[in-house]
C-alpha cells in the first residue's frame, strides 16, 4: 500500500495528474472530514478541501518521503487554520451554520434497523452535543482532538500533522477530551453507568 | 482534577504511559474511585467521539487534467544555503586555525595590545632623541631621507627585542610606530611633536581579528544546523 503511494506521489511529481487524482480518492473522505470538523460548515470544507488538494499537487515536488497522509492532512490543516483567520478578520459565517446545512452531504450513520426510536434521538443528540463541543474547542485541541478520536491517527503522526511534539500532543488531547467530557457531562449525555454528579 | 491526572488518564486510555507510569496509574486507581470513575468517563467520551458518524463528501475532488497546474519544480534553496553557510563557517574556523596556528596564538593576545601603542608613542614623541634613538634601530643604518628607510620597515618589520618592539614581528602593532616615524622623520629629526599634537588614530591591524573570524565562522555553522534541524522539522 506505501509502495503503491509512493509510486503514484512519484508519478504525481512528473505530472501525472491522473496518478495523482488517484491519491485524490483515496483520501478526499478524510481530508473533507477533518476540515468539516474544524470549520464546522459544509462549503467552506469543500473549498478547503478543494485547495488542499490543489496545493498539494502544485507541492508534491517538496514531499520528501515520509507518511504521505501526514504530509497531506498537515497541508488540509494549514488550509483550515487560515480558513479560520479569515473568518475571524471577516466573521460572516455563524460557527454551526454547517449544522442546518442541506448541502453538507449525507451522514454515513444510517439508522440501524434493531435501534428504537428513544436511541436514534439520544445518538442524534450526543452526536450534535459532540459537534457543537468540538466546534467550540480552542484550534490546537479541536485538531488533535480530531485526528485522534475521530480519525484514529497515532500520537506520532498527530505530532507530524500539526508540527508539535508528542507530550504537547497529550496534553491537548487530555484537555480536549476534559472539556468536551464536561459538555456532555452537562447536558446529561453521558451513558448513566458513567456519570458521577459529585460535583 | 488536577491537569496533571487528566493527562495520565488520556494518556493510559491510549495506552501511552510508560510501564511504570501505567503500575502506579493502576495502584491508584485500585485505590482512588474519583479517579476511576473520571477515567470511565473519559473513556465513554473518547468511544462516542470515535462513534462519530463521518460525513459523506459534496463531491469529488478530483483535478481536472486539462486545468490542473503542473507541479512546481521543486529548488532547493534553501539546502543549497545550508549548505553554502556551514562551508564558509568551516572555511572561517579553518582560517581562523591555521591563523592561530601560524601565529601561535600571538595574534589574539595582541588585539587589545595594539591598543595602548600610540599612548605609548606618544610619550616618546616629544623627545627629538628619542625618535633619533628609535630610527637607527629600526631600520638599520638609517638614511636623512627617512621616507625609504620606512618602506623597508614597512615590508621587513625588523626584530626587535621586547616591549613594543615585539609587537612588530607580527605586524599588528608595527605600523603605528612606523608611520610615526614617517610622521616625524620627513622633516628632518628635527621636527618635534608637541605635547598638544593630536595623537595618530590607532592602526588597525592588518586582516581580520582571529577571534571574530572563528566566531563568525562558528555563527554561521551554527546557523546552518539551526535551519537544517528546522527544515527536518518543517518537513
């Protein structure tokens, strides 16, 4: 599988489009996932995705080998992170607009038939409590936050992701996952068997 | 909870903790049911995040070929500037070696030396005799026409022995006493310098002062690792 990546980066850096456009596929799920995570709107994850992809073929000459969905999520990272800037210079776009979104594309979690009706509101609910708490972590957790529970990336790759070390890794990661624990905490959303009210 | 338990808590439910972080984590946690049940939650936080559905892309994304703009040829500058600031580092602390070596180290310790000459000549300017007793020694048999005699002390520093004549055999604390003497000697020994006459700027020596070549030369070496670590980093 590296292999055949690698062979087709290579193949990418001579200009081959269609090699590359291959990587495209094999990735833009994720890509499209964390920036809609971290803009929390469903256009502007698109556009971001969009670019991410652009600049990383116009790049694809400075990758040096490596971990080349590291290379390419750091690229979507950076490509978030200005993102945010911008909307902060120019805050135009409310943070949950994505929420309501009907072009934000189709969740994957379809209802499982054996689920009952009690269970689909409450998954809904905890998956809009999760949302709204991720959109409303710091920058630096929502990102490791998201690479981590939600992509299931490694500590070492996060770390190459977002350019840090892997203790400040963890420990964003520890108070991303305190704040959003306190979230849910509050709106009751945790599994009853979890839930300790002592304070 | 203290930040330092969260961490330690995140960190064993990804199982991150070194073993004997985990051996105590779990004594404690035998011990501590505040701390485990922040750890059942936790964990019941990070199982729903990973329950998180994944949201289906717009569309695809891929690059039309016809419009997509080809990749940047790639020039390594910035390794060629690495490179060329750690050669001319090495280059300099070589210099500044072989400088050291030739001169046998004389050439530092007479930096802040040269300094204190023209105080020096200055106090032997007033005095006629002085010079006339200082001219023969230093250029030999000196001629009434002074300028010759002090090209040759220019180009052959003669030996002298001790104080500031020493100074001479490297060269860097040479030329104030010779220009002095050229100063002086035109006009015949006659001419005398009077206690007011301003006293002649310091001669810099000659080339560059060892210990900032090898500084210089250690900066950029330095300089060059820095930003060879940080592109490492950069990726």
């Amino acid at each position: 599988m590296a292999n055949e990546e690698l062979r087709l980066v290579a193949a990418g850096q001579r200009g081959d489009v269609e090699a590359f456009n291959q990587l495209v596929r094999l990735y833009e799920g994720r890509v499209y996932n964390l920036c809609y995570r971290m803009l929390s709107d469903a256009d502007a994850a698109a556009d971001a995705t969009q670019d991410t992809f652009i600049a990383a073929y116009r790049n694809l000459n400075r990758f040096r080998g490596g971990l080349f969905r590291a290379w390419l999520l750091r690229i979507a990272t950076n490509t978030c992170y200005d993102m945010l800037r911008a909307r902060q210079r120019r805050p135009a776009v409310s943070l949950d607009a994505g929420y309501e979104d009907e072009d934000a594309g189709p969740r994957l979690d379809l209802p499982d038939p054996a689920e009952s009706p009690d269970e689909a509101v409450l998954r809904r609910e905890l998956a809009q409590a999760l949302e709204l708490g991720i959109a409303q972590l710091p920058e630096d957790q929502r990102i490791v936050v998201i690479l981590s529970d939600v992509q299931g990336l490694a500590y070492d790759e996060i770390a190459a992701v977002t350019n840090t070390t892997l203790g400040t890794v963890k420990s964003r990661l520890s108070r991303a996952r305190a704040r959003l624990r306190d979230i849910l905490r509050a709106g009751e959303l945790l599994p009853s068997k979890f839930r300790h009210d002592d304070e | 909870m203290p930040e330092r338990d969260l961490e330690l808590l995140s960190a064993y439910l990804d199982n991150q903790l070194t073993v004997a972080e985990r051996i105590n984590l779990d004594r404690r946690l035998a011990a501590e049911p505040r701390l485990r049940a922040e750890l059942e939650e936790l964990r019941a936080t990070t199982t729903l995040l990973r329950q998180l559905a994944p949201v289906r892309p717009p569309r695809s994304f891929t690059l039309d070929p016809t419009t997509a703009p080809r990749p940047r040829r790639f020039i390594p500058i910035t390794w060629f500037m690495q490179l060329g600031s750690g050669l001319a580092g090495l280059a300099l602390v070589l210099l500044a070696t072989v400088q050291l070596l030739v001169m046998g180290g004389v050439g530092v310790e007479l930096a802040p030396a040269a300094a204190p000459a023209p105080a020096t000549l200055e106090a032997e300017a007033p005095t006629v005799a002085t010079m006339a007793e200082s001219a023969p020694k230093t250029s030999g048999a000196m001629a009434p026409e002074a300028t010759p005699a002090a090209d040759q002390a220019a180009t052959q520093p003669p030996p002298l022995a001790g104080g500031a004549g020493s100074t001479t055999e490297n060269g860097t604390g040479g030329p104030p006493a010779i220009d002095r003497t050229v100063d002086t000697l035109p006009g015949g020994a006659e001419r005398q310098a009077t206690p007011f006459e301003t006293p002649a700027p310091a001669v810099q020596p000659r080339g560059f002062p060892v210990g900032l070549t090898l500084a210089l030369g250690l900066v950029l070496i330095g300089l060059a690792l820095a930003w060879h670590l940080a592109s490492r980093r950069t990726g």
